[in-house]
C-alpha cells in the first residue's frame, strides 16, 4: 500500500481519463492520494475531488508563483475550505527565486501570511523552495512553523537543507527525480534521511520517473521511487519495497492525521 502525498488531479491533462487514472493507481497499490491547491481555483478543485473519492485528501494554499494574484477575500476564502474535514494541509507554500513569477518580497510577505494562516487552521504546511533555501529556513524558524509541522515537497536542494528541515522537524519528500540517472547526489541525501521522517510523491503530472520518462505522470507511478528508495540503505537498514511502501504510508498518515 501506497500513500502519494503531492498530486494535482484537477489538472487538465487527466480530463479525457481522470476516472481511469485514478484506477490504475489502486491497481498499482496506492490507496490513498493528497491531491494539492495552487491558488484559489485549485484549492477549490482539490477539496471538490476529495470529496468525490474516499481516498483523496486536499490541500488549500497559494504556490509562491501565484501569491501576486492574492486578495484578502482568499484567506476568508481557505479559512472556510480548511473546515472540510478531507483538508490535511496548507500548501503548497514557499518561495521560488527561480522564475520569480511573483515577486520576491511579495513572495516573502505572502509565505509568512501563509504560515501564520495554517497554524491559525492547526494545519502542517507543504512547502515549496527553490533557490531561496536561506530565506525559506529564516522565515520557517521566525513563523514557528515548527509548531505545525510539514515536508518539504519534491526535494532536490543540498545536504544543507536536509539537515535544517530535518532540524525543524519537517519531513522530506522524494519525487520521480529521485530515479533520474543524473540526481545521484540526492540518492545519496535520500540514504541519510531518517526513515520516520520519508514521504513519497509523484508530484504528477510533471516530473515523470524512470521507466515512464517522457510521458505524463500519474500516481500509479509513485511505486517506482518507493522502489528506488527501496535499493538506499537507510540508516544501515535495507529497506524492501514493501518496508518503503509501509514507513511512508505510516509517515503520511501521522503528519496529515489521515484515519
């Protein structure tokens, strides 16, 4: 059994077979999914789609690409979204300096207002960073959002920002990249990372795994970086697919207080 803890089924590319798509991950053993909110659309989306299926959860919150589209009304917004009792998380959040879509001390202000928000809603928080690992550790640890909890998602950053995430108390979550034949450097962060605090994800429909390569990703394909985390050495400990596919599913359930 498998947990995917960062998907985005509400986006277009799964219209013509979301119904499918969604069966072929229980086929492929992933029994529960967490399907994430972008902005306020999306966050809308995601808590509709949970709704629809016993085994997706949401996510509400702003992607730091989108957080110049906000207005007071989406807090008030996410305030009510977060009372759906299928919302685990605020997220996904962060900052990006990597295409600076919005601003960078926009970004800053909005992470902080995102932050304080999910502790106000008792919510552990999905983080997003790239190329802003300084700034998203300082305002993490100023916002004590060590209270609350959360994971950085999608991880690829250095040996550095595992150590203060995991200082932190967040959780790491390895995505598809994590079966590329050029990210051995994050194989070899993977092997270190406590096996209480690894999640697993797709991140679909982007960032698709090896064998499926060039094709769109979907959560059925979440078994091939359990199967890859499966051939890391964790702590001295080698870990099955099985013993992957157990820990994480354990790991997602007490973070995001899944049943």
């Amino acid at each position: 059994m498998l947990i995917d803890t960062h998907t985005h089924l509400d986006d277009a590319r799964y219209a013509s077979d979301r119904e499918a798509m969604i069966a072929r991950a229980h086929e492929a053993g992933v029994d529960t999914m967490i399907t994430i909110g972008c902005d306020l659309a999306t966050s809308r989306s995601a808590v509709a789609l949970a709704n629809d299926y016993p085994f997706v959860y949401a996510s509400v919150g702003v992607h730091p690409h989108e957080v110049k589209h906000i207005t007071d009304e989406w807090y008030d917004e996410f305030r009510r979204l977060a009372h759906d009792r299928k919302v685990v998380a605020y997220g996904e959040i962060g900052l990006d300096y990597h295409y600076n879509h919005s601003n960078p001390e926009e970004q800053r202000l909005r992470f902080r207002e995102q932050i304080q928000l999910a502790r106000e809603l008792k919510l552990p928080v999905i983080i997003h960073t790239r190329e802003a690992q300084d700034d998203t550790i300082r305002i993490l640890k100023e916002e004590r959002a060590s209270e609350i909890g959360g994971v950085f998602h999608c991880f690829s950053g250095d040996a550095w920002l595992a150590k203060d995430a995991l200082e932190l108390g967040f959780y790491l979550s390895f995505s598809g990249i994590l079966t590329f034949h050029n990210a051995t450097m994050l194989r070899d962060i993977a092997r270190t990372v406590p096996a209480d605090r690894l999640l697993i994800e797709t991140d679909c429909p982007y960032l698709t795994p090896i064998p499926h390569r060039g094709t769109r990703n979907e959560p059925a394909y979440v078994k091939h970086v359990a199967e890859t985390l499966a051939t890391i050495t964790s702590n001295g400990a080698s870990l099955t697919a099985d013993d992957i596919g157990r820990l994480t599913s354990d790991n997602a359930r007490r973070l995001f207080k899944i049943p």
